[in-house]
C-alpha cells in the first residue's frame, strides 16, 4: 500500500482507537479528514519537532475541534508533542488529550477550538500578525503560513462570517482554509439547514476558492499548492469528504459524528484497511518514517533562521517584542484636577503609551471616536500596507475579540479592541476564550452605564459588568477618574495570563485633586481609600463614576455628623486576590459598608457582607439625558444616605 494512504488509514484507526477506549467522541471528522492531514503535515507545514514553539513555524489550527484526535494523532505521529499513552489517555482525567483541544496542553495546540468558528477567527488573527510582524521584520525572520482545519459547523457560526470578511478585506494571502466539506452534522444531512454556495460566499468576501477530492492526496497536494502560491487573498479549499470515511457500514452517515463505532465495525474497518483487528493503537514503522524521515531538514531550517536573528538589524526590535513589559516602569501622563470623560482620559493615555510600546496593535468596531482607541501618531492598516498599528475592524465584534485572541496567541503583539461596554454580549464567548486561554487581550468598554442617556435601555449596559466579573480570570477595571484610568493600562500592560477590560465614561467625571485624596496607584490593589475621616461609621464603596456619587455623598453625611471613608474599588479581582490583612485594612470587620455602582446589585453583598446595602440599577435603564436617567433610577445621593441610614 502507498505510504501515504496507510498513513491515512493509521490516522483512521488511532481515532476510532481512542474514542472507542474512551467510550465518547468524534471519530468521524478525523477519519474524514486523513488524508488531508497526511498531505498537509507531510508535504507542506514548516515545524521542528524538537522546538515547537518556534516562532516561525506555520499554524495548524483545528477549529472543528471535536475532531481533536485528528490533530492529537498528527502530533504524535510527527515526535511533537504527545506519547502513543497520551492517545490512550484521550478524554481521561489529568490527560493532555482533552475532548477538544486545550491550549496549554501540549505545544501544538496553537488554540482552544470547542466553541465551532472560533478556530476560524482566531486564524485569522494569527495570519495578521504574521503580516504585521512581516512588515518589519521581513521574510528573513517572519515567512509562514496559517492552516485552519474546519467543518460545516464553523462556517454556519456567525463568527466565521466576520472573520472571513475582515480577512478578505486584508487579501491576508498566507491563510489557506481546508474545508471538510462532508455535508454532515450531527442532525444528519446538511440540506436540512445548509444549503447556500459556500465558495460563492466566500467569492464574495475577495478569497480564492478552490476545489478537490478530499480523499484524493495528490489532488489536495495540488490544491495546497496553488492556494500558497496565491499571496494575495486567503484561501478556501472545498475537500469533498465523507465522514467517517473507511466505517464500511456507517461512513458517510450522522451516527458517526458523535459516538463510538463499536467494536464490530471498527474490527471491520481495519480488516478492509489491511490492519490486524485485533490490535489497537498501531503505528506502522514506515508511517512515523513517513512523518519523521525529514526531521534533520526540519531543524536546520529553524537553527538557520535563529543564525539570521542573532545577527539581524532587528535583533534588539524583536527581543523587545517578546520579552515581558515593565509596566512599573511606564511613565503614564499624570492628570491635574478638572474634568474629563474617562473614554477620552483613555485616548489621552493611550497616544504617549503607544510610542514607548511599539507592538501594541489595535482599532475598534467601528466607534474609534467614540471610544478613545486610536492611535495617533500609528497610521493606518489596509491590504496595502501593514506599517501602521490601527485597524479598523468595522461592526464585527464577535469576530474582532476572536481575532485578537489570534493576534496575542501569535506572540509578538499586544492586541486591544474597542467597542461600547453594551455590545460586550456579542463578543462574550470570545473574551472568555481570552480568559480560558489565559491571554492578554485588552478589552476597552465605553459608555459604560445608564449615563450613557438617550440611546436608552438597549444601550445602557446594567447588569455587563457584573456579567464580565463572573468570568474566571477575567479582570474588570472601572477607573474613577482620569488618573485611574491611566493606572488601568498599567495594569493591563502589565499582566501576562489573561484578558483585562477597562470600562470607561460617555460623561465627564471630576479628576480627584491626588494632593487631598488616596493616590491612584491603589488601582493596582484593585481597591484603596480614596478618603477616611476619623472614627469612620460607615465604608462607601464606588467603582467608576459612582466613586464622585459617594464623595458627595459623604458631604451630606458630614452634615449629618456621620463620619465616612470613601473606598474606590476600580477592580473587585485585583482587591479580592490581595492577602487579608490589606483587606481588612481597606474595609475593617467592624465597620458597615455601602457599595455604589450604576448597575446590578447582584454579587455587591460578598463584599458589603450580611449587614450592608447596595445601591444600584435593578432594571434596564430609559431613554432620557443621563443625568436624569441616573437621578430617576436612583442613583443621587439622597439614595445613598438612606442606605447609610438603614444600615447603622
């Protein structure tokens, strides 16, 4: 038999292997999708066994990711990263063969790939970076390219739709997209719900398409081929598969999607393939040849390129871009007292900071006024020319959160992107792959509260923040004034496992004069006192705009001989991750609190404990002016004193 097709069929028999042991899975992705794995891993991907994470190695991503055995089997089978017992162990707990691929897991897994499209964007983004990093490093150091492997499901999810837009917009011509085109999901047939001209549709979008047999090795060898050589647009290929392909009585049918096959068929399979039926897990020798014969060349290219680093005029401009940043060391513009929205505060932090970090890259969905985002002095990104360091995203938020998980994922690049603080529901299960993947992604969220004013209740984000702190290392920054706001991008700069979101004013906020009140290096602490008066009776916590509701309030409390001290908790995970002594130094035991914030009171009573109150917005906002919709929703300060009445 050619190598090639019993590499192929080796793939089919660890997959079904594996999810058979396991008793769950997808066999049939992985055995549709085989021999498009051979050719790729080996004929064209560029890697090094031996260093996996160099830098420019080509990306595989598989981003329908319940086919995860497929790129599992592929990282075994080619010495990368996983044992023939981490195969065995598929599903199992403590195992690096989770049911979808886990970043982190094992090099080579360039991306977590469970929520279908995401993959997809996130390719995207990492074929920018490859362009942006081009851009001024030249192929001498940046030359690769980026594979997705995706399914029927990726390309129906709406995210896939604006990626593949902004990429065509790009003509970002080193991504090649190998479609697994078997017309089957899990509620069988695709007719059923899919029925629209897939290549035609990204036609469209200004990408190459191309068409073959996906089970024919030379034909998608010739079709990978022509897609490199098109370095203008990125690339689909249509493969025309059948799931679960070598199944004798099952392929090409639903009922191999999701579950095992069973031990009979799988005995079948094999004996049609040439294997021993009785024998699981095999690997023949000539196959790991197959893979593995081409090792020494593999790490003579990478050793070659790391002699053209070391002896680059870039040498010290890259170092730079990959090294870790000193956000201690920032000097950030320093805000004397007056007033300020704190989106336009932001704009103001982000001109000088962008010149001193130059790899910070980023634009918003289509409110880069409205939301501070734009780099001045950093020019524009189009198809053209990838000099600059803003780009514009158009109205594509989910798409743009999961491009920017591409772009950090890369390395190389510090991505951030913008929208109103409202729309962060459409970018939601993109920022929380942010946080599962642990990368440092910079979310800037304006309008951020029902101040936002006419617009109204769809407009005015009530219950968002709360929303966003309930994501596991995700951290929220809502700055009190212009100050704050600049010691949120330390923070963000600064932080190396996982995403931040600052969330920032339409309305203008008092800039605290620092010489009367707590200095705003306390936002690293994520909450400090803003204020004390001796013999304090009553904590105030406020985050954001409400920190000036609270310091008014506190004169109305004077008046009434109630001494306060005034607590700014920018970031609620930044306080609670301090030990806790500092916390019961912030907000004492023996001392009744009152948190304020324009929004849900949900999760406030953690904080303020059993006997404090919450002021906030228990409902969806109105349309008015701001101020009256605060006042009217009752955030003013006769609120505030009857909740400090109540609990003293």
């Amino acid at each position: 038999m050619d190598v090639g097709k019993l590499s192929a069929n080796t793939i089919k028999g660890l997959a079904m292997d594996a999810v058979q042991r396991a008793n769950s899975g997808h066999p049939g992705a992985p055995m549709g999708m085989a021999d498009i794995a051979t050719v790729l891993w080996s004929q064209f991907v560029d890697y090094d066994p031996s260093c996996p994470d160099w830098a420019d190695r080509d990306r595989v991503i598989l981003s329908n990711g319940h086919g995860s055995m497929l790129l599992y089997s592929m990282l075994h089978l080619t010495g990368t990263a996983l044992t023939l017992d981490d195969l065995k162990d598929f599903r199992q707990w403590g195992s690096r063969t989770a049911g979808h691929p886990e970043f982190g897991e094992a090099p080579g897994i360039e991306t977590t790939t469970g929520p279908l499209g995401q993959g997809f964007a996130n390719g995207v983004g990492m074929a920018f970076a490859e362009r942006w990093l081009n851009d001024r490093f030249g192929d001498d150091l940046v030359d690769h390219f980026t594979y997705v492997l995706c399914g029927d499901g990726c390309l129906m999810e709406g995210i896939s739709h604006e990626a593949a837009s902004l990429a065509g917009h790009l003509g970002l011509g080193r991504m090649i997209v190998m479609y697994d085109d078997n017309k089957i999901t899990i509620d069988g047939s695709t007719d059923r719900a899919f029925t629209e001209n897939v290549g035609a549709r990204f036609e469209a979008y200004g990408w190459q398409v191309l068409s073959c047999d996906g089970h024919d090795q030379a034909a998608i060898a010739d079709a990978i081929r022509a897609a490199r050589s098109d370095t203008d647009r990125p690339t689909l290929v249509c493969c025309r598969t059948v799931i679960g392909h070598g199944a004798p009585t099952l392929q090409g049918t639903a009922k191999t999607h999701g579950a095992p096959l069973g031990h009979d068929e799988i005995r079948a399979a094999k004996t049609a393939m040439g294997f021993d039926p009785d024998v699981d897990f095999a690997i023949p020798d000539s196959v790991l040849g197959y893979f593995r014969e081409r090792d020494a060349g593999r790490k003579t290219k990478r050793e070659a390129w790391e002699a053209r680093l070391e002896s680059s005029e870039h040498k010290a401009l890259w170092a730079s871009f990959h090294s870790e940043i000193d956000a201690d060391a920032l000097e950030l513009p320093v805000f004397e007292p007056g007033k300020i929205a704190t989106r336009k505060s932001n704009q103001a932090v982000l001109n000088p900071l962008a010149d001193v970090v130059q790899n910070l890259v980023g634009g918003s969905a289509d409110l880069t006024g409205s939301n501070g985002s734009y780099q001045a002095q950093g020019g524009d990104i189009d198809r053209h020319d990838f000099a600059g360091r803003n780009l514009f995203f158009g109205v594509r938020e989910h798409g743009m959160a999961a491009m920017c998980n591409g772009i950090a994922l890369h390395g190389g690049m510090i991505p951030y992107c913008a929208t109103f603080l409202t729309f962060h529901d459409y970018m939601r299960p993109s920022v929380r792959l942010s946080a599962l993947m642990r990368q440092r992604v910079i979310y800037i969220y304006t309008h951020d509260s029902v101040w936002l004013g006419e617009d109204g209740p769809t407009h005015q984000p009530v219950e968002h923040i709360q929303a966003m702190r309930s994501m596991i290392n995700v951290w929220v920054v809502r700055p009190a004034d212009a100050n704050e706001s600049a010691e949120a991008w330390r923070i963000a700069l600064g932080r190396t496992d996982g995403p931040t979101a600052i969330c920032l004013t339409r309305q203008g906020l008092d800039i605290l004069d620092r010489t009367v009140f707590g200095s705003a290096k306390g936002t690293a602490k994520g909450g400090y006192v803003l204020i004390d008066d001796a013999d304090a009776k009553v904590v105030l916590i406020a985050t954001g705009s409400e920190v000036d509701l609270a310091l008014e309030s506190r004169a109305a409390l004077n008046a009434q001989g109630i001494p306060v001290r005034v607590v700014s908790m920018p970031c609620v995970e930044l306080f609670r991750a301090q030990d806790a002594a500092y916390q019961a130094e912030i907000l004492p035991e023996d001392i009744p609190r009152v948190s304020i914030e324009a929004g849900i009171t949900f999760g406030w009573a953690e904080i303020v404990g059993s006997g404090g109150a919450s002021v906030g917005i228990d409902r969806y906002g109105a349309s008015a002016p701001g101020a009256v919709v605060a006042e009217k929703l009752g955030m003013n300060v006769d609120a505030v004193v009857a909740a400090v009445t109540g609990v003293l």
